[in-house]
C-alpha cells in the first residue's frame, strides 16, 4: 500500500509543471489564496469543464492525475 508521500497531490503537480503559487494563478486567473486552499484541502476546486481542461493545461497534466490529486482520502 503506498504511504501518504506517494500519493498524487495538487501541490506536487504544480511542482511537477515547474510552478509558483503565483504563476499558477495568475495562469488560472485566480488568486495565490485560492491555490493555497485547494492544496491545503481547505477548500476544492468548483470548476466547468472549460476551467478543468485549463486546469489541466496548466498543469500538463490527465484527468485521471488531477482526479487523483484532487480526491477525498
């Protein structure tokens, strides 16, 4: 069973995409607070699909790694 560092986080996609906070933002049009929350799990991203894709753009990354990254554990 994999331990809780190997687990696919939205932080460690942006890390992986070579991003900032605040690049990551500004690339989504949202604020650094906003990119906070989500990878402190504060708060989950609320997207339409459009903002999805950019999401995932952004970040170079499948769906299936943002689903991943972004589920309840």
């Amino acid at each position: 069973m994999p331990g809780q560092d190997d687990q696919l986080t939205l932080a460690k996609l942006r890390l992986r995409a070579g991003l900032t906070q605040r690049k990551m933002a500004d690339e989504l049009g949202i604020t650094i607070k906003t990119v906070s929350a989500w990878e402190r799990r504060v708060v989950e991203p609320r997207l339409t699909i459009p903002e999805v894709q950019r999401l995932m753009d952004v970040l170079n990354c499948t769906f299936e790694e943002l689903l991943e990254a972004t589920q309840d554990r």
